[in-house]
C-alpha cells in the first residue's frame, strides 16, 4: 500500500472528476489553495504549505469583522464569549500569523516594511 503526501492527496482532488465525491482535509485545501498554480504544482511546495499549516507551536488569532468594526481576539474560547455577548449570529475567522520579520526588513515579495 502506497501512502500519499499531501501533494499527491491535492493532486488527486484538484485533478478529479466533476461527478467524483472525492474529498480532502479541510486543512489541506485551506494550506494549499491560496498558493500561485505554479506552487500547487510543486510537490515541495505543497508538502511544506501542509506541514506549517499543520504546526504545533503556530500562533493564530480569531479575527471578528461585521464592515464598521474589528476585533482581534488571542483564543477561540475569547473570540466566542465575546460573539454570545455581542453578536451571536457572528462568525469569527482563524488566521495564522506569520513569521516575525526584523523591523526595515522585506516581506516574501521583496517590498520593504517600515523601519518601526
């Protein structure tokens, strides 16, 4: 029995047939799908897209936004005390913060960040 990476396992969903139910791990698709064609084509890519994703010791944070207002919140258990007080028909996103970059530094596109 051959076991897939997440590259293969994307492949296989991404490349399926309009009828198929073939399905994949939400994390997956979520790891992948904002990478560039080119990237979703590259076994490396893919594979470390899922890892990091996947990341035991990555920091996220729950975003809430109704079009007037934000709110940033450290913990899913905050972000959802606060939604049943405030808004409980809201939604809340997870969002995986980045790496932390040095102050005056480049972001991955090469666009230099303020020196503060």
């Amino acid at each position: 029995m051959t076991i897939k990476d997440a590259f293969d396992q994307w492949q296989e969903w991404a490349n399926k047939h309009p009828d198929s139910d073939l399905s994949i791990p939400s994390d997956l698709h979520a790891a992948v799908s904002p990478l560039a064609p080119e990237q979703q084509a590259d076994r490396e890519a893919v594979n470390r897209a899922v890892r990091e994703a996947r990341d035991p010791d990555a920091e996220f944070v729950w975003i809430y936004e109704n079009g007037d207002n934000e709110k940033l919140f450290h913990s899913e258990h905050e972000a959802e005390a606060w939604l049943e007080q405030n808004d409980p028909e809201g939604v809340v996103f997870k969002y995986r913060l980045g790496p932390r970059r040095p102050a005056g530094s480049a972001d991955q596109y090469g666009v230099p960040l303020a020196a503060d």
